[in-house]
C-alpha cells in the first residue's frame, strides 16, 4: 500500500493489439490534469502490449485490466494480466545501438518510472505489473 490518499478508476480490455491506444487513453483521461500524464500513458503502452505478448491475455478470449490511482504529486498504474507466471518481468538492458525492435518496453518503464515492480495477482489470475511516477507539487498541472 501507499503513503498517498489517492482516487482510483479501472477498466478491462480485450487482449486485442487495437487495444493498446484505448488503453492508452484511458490513463492519460485520468492524468490529464498531471506533468507527468504523457509518461503514463507512454509506459501504458509497452505494459499492456507486454500483456497480450506475453500472457494468456493475448488470446482470443483474452483481456487485461488497467488501473490508475492518482494523488497530488503521485500516480500509480497497474496492467493485470491473465498469467504466464513462468517468467518474471524483468527489463533486458539493451544497448542502445541495437538495431532490434523488440525488448525495450520495461527497460523504459525503469528509466522513467519512480518505482515499479510485479508480483502475482492477489486471485492467482495472472500477474500485475505496475509503476509510480512522481512529480514536486509546484510543477504545473
């Protein structure tokens, strides 16, 4: 749990590549009001593009789910899957001349988040994968 009172909102996709830019959406709606809701939803994008690659969501009945909690100088995001408990998430340190398109997404959720982390769901559905952006509270809304 977090130090911060926060407000939350969640939604639930179709494990569908189309959904990643409505996924997207919904996170920057909820920060619109946040320095910081451009990161969001950019770190959005390759946590739920992770989920349908790299879980039971990307299946034909799939889905995964978004949720976002905000509070005064702090947001938190998390992308539930429906599992591929397997492998742990981890970033791959790619350098940066690689020429691959793939395997950066949680190599830019660690530089550009303020914390983050993946654990198992609390169901036993999957897994969550989160991250925390943090800003000063004299940085423009």
């Amino acid at each position: 749990m977090n130090e911060h009172t926060s407000r939350a909102d969640r939604r639930r996709f179709p494990g569908l590549p189309n959904q990643i830019a409505h996924a997207r959406q919904f996170v920057a709606r909820h920060l619109k009001h946040s320095p910081e809701a451009t990161t969001a939803a950019l770190l959005t994008s390759e946590l739920a593009t992770n989920a349908i690659t790299h879980s039971a969501s990307g299946e034909q009945t799939g889905k995964f789910e978004i949720r976002v909690s905000a509070a005064p100088g702090w947001a938190r995001v998390e992308v539930r899957d429906l599992g591929n408990l397997s492998r742990t998430p981890a970033p791959q340190h790619r350098d940066p001349y690689d020429p691959s398109e793939n395997g950066r997404g949680l190599d830019l959720v660690e530089a550009l988040a303020s914390k983050w982390g993946s654990e198992p769901r609390l169901d036993g559905r999957g897994r969550e994968v989160w991250f925390e952006l943090e800003w000063s509270d004299d940085e423009p809304t």
